[in-house]
C-alpha cells in the first residue's frame, strides 16, 4: 500500500549508477554493503523480490531430492509457486504451529539426517516476523535454539526477515543479533520500510558469489540498479528509524477494537493485527468497511488483517478503528 515519498523520488532521481550485470553498480554495492553489515553477515546481494531472493537461498543451502522443514503458513508456502520444488527440486516439508513461531522442540522431531530409506533434511527455514500469523514475532532465545539444532545436526538455517527489521525494533535487540543467527537472510525493502522494489540477502562471501550466478539464471541480475536501491538506502536513512510507530499505532487500533461481541482483535506484537470476527463473514464485512473507507485485506472465513504503515498517521489508524467498530456494530456506513 506504500508509494515511494518525494524525498525517495529525489534519491532516486540523483543516484550515482553504473552496469550492475559488467563492473557494479556503486550505489547498489554500497546498499549491499550496509545491509550486510547491519545483519551480521559478509555479503549482501540486491534482488527484485523477496521471493526471488528466498528462492537462491532455497537453491544455494538445499539441493534435489533434499526437504526444506518450513512453517505451514509461510510464505514460501503459500506465495512462491511451489519454486522449491519446481526450481530446485527440494521437498518442503512443513510444520503447523498454533502461533508461527517454529521451536526447535517442534522441528527437532522431523529433521531426518541418516540412512538411506529417507530424504535428508538441507534447511531450517523461520519467517520472522511471520506474516500469516499476523506479524508475529520469534525472539532471540527461540532462534538461538533453532541454530544450535541446526548446528548439531548439520544444516542450514535460512531466515525470511522480509519483516526483520520489525522483529529487531520489537524485541529491542540489534538487526545483527538476529541476522547473524541464518546461515542466509532475506529482508525486505518493500513492506514497512516503503520502497518501491526490492528485497537483499545477505550471508557468507562464498554463499553470496554463486548467489549471484543463481540470481543469473533466474533472469534476477538489473543494470543501473542503483535507481532501486538508492530508494532503499533512503528507507534505512528516514524509515527503519520509524517502524516503532507502526508497532504502537497496531496496539491502539486494537485497543479500540478490544472487548466487544463483534470482533476480537489479536494481540499485536509489530504492525499486523488480525481481526476475528464473531457476527460477520471477512468477506461481508470487508465489503461493507471498504464502502466504509477502511481496506482490509481477507485472510480467512471470519479474519481480516489490518497493516500499519508509513502512509497512514494516528488519526487515520483511530478514525479506522471506530468506523470498523460502528459498522460491525450496526451493519451500515
Ligand atoms: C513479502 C514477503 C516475501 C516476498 O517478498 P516480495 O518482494 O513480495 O517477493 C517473502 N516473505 C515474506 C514473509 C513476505 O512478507
């Protein structure tokens, strides 16, 4: 829903370029830099999506014939074309959990490393935050967990912080306390941070150089990409440092919502809040919201969700509140 701000559309405009596919492209190397840098890692690599960037991640720790252990609601799930399998031939083998947040004690019992009867498990993957499960936050002693058992048992970990650097501003910690966890990370440019292309991972130097033949084959590799990504280093400059009022505009727009028989908002712990409602289908209400003038996305029979973010400010995240709490309430505009 972010469109690029006038200042962005400046940096954009004034980006120092050159050929990102011959010699490199100085704006793109010195954002590939800094995000590597902030995550803990050797190398960062700019990509047109975040999918497409999960997807290398998924080539370069998992090979045919292996499974990926990933969160039934995730992304790579539900949004990726089945590319792990189809790409790579890697089987994604997943977890279901009440809440996103995948432990080692719930991964722990389907990692399969031995013999010769079974698939061998190449990659932990976590989301974090986890957008299915609305926004919802793994901290730092569950990834840490998720490591050593990685660790033990040979594989990788490949995080999708297409939404980290919300989980950093939530739990308070350095982006590199948790980027440093993944074997690779993936984060994105385009949610909170309001840019309008693109996505980097990041991860050891040798990882990184076959990531960029990978990105290659897949048709990823830009020219002048500076345009891009100067629009990128702008967001870490004027919008990383704002994620926090996402997160408390999330909490008093379910505070509004908050004990009443229609809905029943969940929890935020970042910028996402799930409405389940209890009189309503999703779809009959966010028909009537919209013609109300609040958009909210469908995300099951009876959830919507609701996305805080640097195009809307606090009066608009109230006035919405309380539209969708009368409309509920009343059934009309
Ligand atoms: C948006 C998103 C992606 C993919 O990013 P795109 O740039 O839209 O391809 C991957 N993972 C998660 C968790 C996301 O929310």
């Amino acid at each position: 829903m972010t469109v690029p701000h006038k200042d962005m559309r400046t940096a954009i405009a004034n980006a120092e370029v050159g050929d990102d596919v011959l010699d490199g492209d100085p704006t793109t190397k010195r954002l590939e830099d800094r995000v590597a840098r902030l995550l803990g890692h050797e190398a960062g690599l700019y990509f047109p999506s975040g999918t497409q960037a999960n997807q290398v991640a998924i080539g370069l720790l998992a090979g045919p014939g292996s499974e990926i252990v990933v969160e039934d609601q995730s992304h790579i799930v539900h949004y990726e074309q089945a590319g792990a399998a189809t790409l790579w031939g890697v089987q994604v083998r997943t977890v279901s959990t009440a809440d996103g947040v995948l432990t080692a004690d719930r991964i722990g019992s389907v990692i399969r490393n031995g013999g010769t009867l079974l698939p061998q498990t190449a990659a932990i993957v976590i989301e974090n935050t986890h957008s299915y499960h609305g926004g919802r936050v793994t901290n730092l002693e569950v990834l840490r967990e998720v490591r050593d058992l990685a660790d033990q048992r040979g594989i990788a970990l490949h995080i999708d912080g297409a939404r980290l650097w919300n989980a950093a501003v939530a739990l308070g910690q350095p982006l590199d306390a948790l980027g440093r966890l993944g074997t690779t990370v993936m984060v994105s440019f385009t949610k909170g941070l309001g840019c309008p292309v693109g996505a980097l991972l990041a991860g050891p130097q040798a990882l990184i150089e076959r990531g960029v033949r990978m990105r290659q084959r897949l048709g990823g590799a830009m020219r002048q990409s500076g345009v891009l990504t100067a629009a990128c280093l702008y967001a870490l400059d004027h919008n990383l440092g704002r994620l926090g009022e996402d997160h408390d505009r999330a909490r008093m727009f379910a505070e509004v919502l908050a004990d009443r028989k229609e809905v029943t908002p969940v929890v935020p712990d970042t910028n996402i809040v799930m409405l389940d409602l209890h009189t309503r289908t999703a779809s009959a209400a966010a028909h009537l919201l919209e013609q109300a003038g609040v958009k909210l996305s469908v995300y099951g029979p009876r959830r919507l969700r609701a996305v805080m973010h640097l195009g809307v400010v606090e009066d608009q995240v109230r006035h919405a509140a309380e539209t969708i709490a009368r409309v509920l309430r009343e059934g009309e505009m």
